[in-house]
C-alpha cells in the first residue's frame, strides 16, 4: 500500500469535459465531504448541475489571466487538477494559447495563491508515435512531437518542469492517451455509428497498437498522483493495463452493438491501404502550416500509427492498478450513447 496524502480541497480546470466530469464524480465518491471548486467555459458549465452541492461551479477561461487568480483565491493547501486544454481547434494558434499560455496563467495563479500540488494532463502527442510496431512509450522516452498539439504539450511540459525545478508548487504530469467512456462527445457516437454502418477506417492491417483510457481508471490514476507524496516532480503514462489492435478495438465495438445493444451492423470496414494516412499526413501538415485545422485529416493521418505506452512505473510507484478493460469499457460506452 502507498503512503497517501488525502485530497482535502480540490480545483478542477475544464471540469465540465468529458475527463472533468469523471474526475469530479471521482473526487466526489472519494470523500463526498471534501470541497470541490470547477471551472470551465461560460457555456459549458450546465454539465456540472448534477455533480451534486459539494461543487462550486466557477465560469472562465485559462487564458484570462485576472479569471486564473479568481479561481485559485483561498487555495492555499489545495490540490489543482488541471484538464483544460484544446485537442480539435479551428485555427493553430489554439493550441498555443490553451495548452501553453493557459496552463502558465493558472499554475502562476496556483503557485501564488499556495496551492500544495498541481496535476496537470498532458497527452502521448508530445512524444509522437513508436518507432517500431513492438515498442511501448515509457517515461525515458524522448519528445517527438506530433503536429502542433504534439508541440504545443510538450512545451507546456517543459514549462512545468521547470516551475518544479524553482520550488514553491508541486507537481506531477500525467500522459493520457486516447480516453473513453461516461460523459463522451457526440464525436464518440459518430465513430459508434461508422462501426455499425461498416464506415469505420481500417489502414493499413489495422494490427497497429493504440493505448486506451477508461475514464475511471483515469480518475483513479489522477487521484494517486496527486495524494502519493513522492509523485512529485513525476511524470506517469496513465492508461488501460494493455494496449490494443485497430482491429480488436472496432471488433469490440461491432459485437456489443448487435449482441447487447440490438444494433444490427454491416459487418465491413472502410480498409484503405497505409499510404492513405500518409497522404493524409501530408494535407495535415500543409493546413496547420497555414494556420488552420481539419479535425477529419488529422484523425486520419493516425489511423495506420502505432500509438502505445507502459504504465510500468504508475504501477509501481503509485499503486496504479486499472481495473477496467476495453470490453466492458465499451459496454458501458455504448449503454450511454444508446440508451
């Protein structure tokens, strides 16, 4: 059993997103008594209504520096969990003014107000994708970052290496790879829907590896981070225990829909051969140089990527011990978007 130091107090930037909801319901069944100030974005926060009386529900925005301070006033002590960032934005500038800038104005504000410890999330982007089919992304792994999201986290990890190094706030980074589970976006849905319509992309084999989160082992991992003392400083890959193929992945969610879900599906997939992610690479890299994004383009140019970490060291230094898996991950995934 890990020492642990109880979470007492609780800020939540981007609570209302989908990992901010999971984690707030978290802190709440964890110590229900406990207080638990959120923020997200003025038309974001109905979400949080449910979350119960415990909750204080602030509006802002990271980028707000005056809005970053109001948050943090009368947080001495406190832990700050930090969520808010941008994945799919309209234009690149974006991700440098959400995912860098915001993340410095509220860990400034944290550090001045008192806050004990940040846990901030970052993303598998700044270190790009495995060199080889076979390899797992550990926490020695270098940066390589992938596009501008990839760019744009791995400064900000940078930045909160160095706030460490200069003493006055703990804090512990968490890479989270590609999440599922409650709270999930329509873009979750539409991705249900090109499974059962036999539209879901296949590139490549679809052998290629992708680490998962289930948003409740997530949570588990953020409240570890933020309550084992010699967390701080770290960095922790949090996910499900194994990665999984392409092909397992849209094989589990084909099977649940007709077997539990009464869904009838087409059984097919969309198979395009590898170099169709490159080209897609390609018109990627050429719109974010010109300062936009496409969501669609983007998302394509993985699809034939292995994308993996261990979570060795979350295991053993937290006591990380993931207890839901991808098929009964799915199962409740797909309970929400189809009931």
């Amino acid at each position: 059993m890990k020492e642990k130091t109880l979470v007492k107090r609780a800020i939540v930037t981007g609570a209302a997103g989908w990992l901010g909801r999971g984690l707030v319901n978290a802190l709440g069944s964890a110590e229900p008594s406990n207080g638990i100030r959120a923020m997200d974005l003025p038309e974001c926060v109905s979400a949080l209504k449910p979350a119960g009386g415990n909750v204080e529900v602030l509006t802002g925005d990271v980028r707000d520096v005056e809005g970053c301070r109001r948050l943090m006033r009368g947080g001495e002590g406190a832990t700050l969990f930090h969520l808010a960032g941008i994945i799919h934005p309209r234009r690149v500038r974006e991700f440098y003014a959400i995912n860098l800038q915001g993340t410095i104005n509220v860990l400034a504000a944290a550090r001045e107000a008192g806050v004990r410890r940040a846990v901030i999330v970052s993303s598998n982007s700044p270190l790009g994708c495995n060199p080889h089919p076979d390899h797992l992304f550990d926490e020695e792994s270098p940066y390589h970052p992938y596009m501008n999201y990839g760019r744009s986290k791995m400064l900000m990890e940078q930045h909160v290496h160095s706030l460490q190094a200069a003493g006055g706030l703990e804090t512990v980074l968490i890479r989270a790879p590609w999440f599922y589970g409650p709270f999930q976006p329509p873009r979750q849905k539409l991705f249900f829907n090109m499974v059962r319509d036999g539209k879901a992309p296949i590139v490549g084999g679809g052998e290629n590896l992708r680490s998962m989160a289930y948003i409740d082992n997530l949570a588990q991992g953020l409240l570890l981070a933020a309550s084992v003392p010699k967390a701080a400083g770290q960095t922790y890959w949090i996910a499900d225990r194994r990665p999984y193929s392409m092909n397992e992945i849209v094989d589990t969610i084909e099977r649940l829909l007709e077997t539990e879900f009464g869904q009838r599906c087409a059984h097919r997939r969309l198979r395009l051969p590898g170099i169709a992610s490159d080209i897609a690479w390609c018109g990627d890299w050429l719109i974010q140089t010109l300062g936009a994004y496409e969501q669609k383009l983007h998302v394509l140019s993985e699809m034939n990527k292995t994308i993996a970490c261990s979570i060795g060291k979350a295991e053993r230094e937290l006591g990380y011990d993931p207890q839901i898996s991808l098929e009964e991950g799915m199962r409740r995934s797909l309970a929400e978007a189809f009931s």
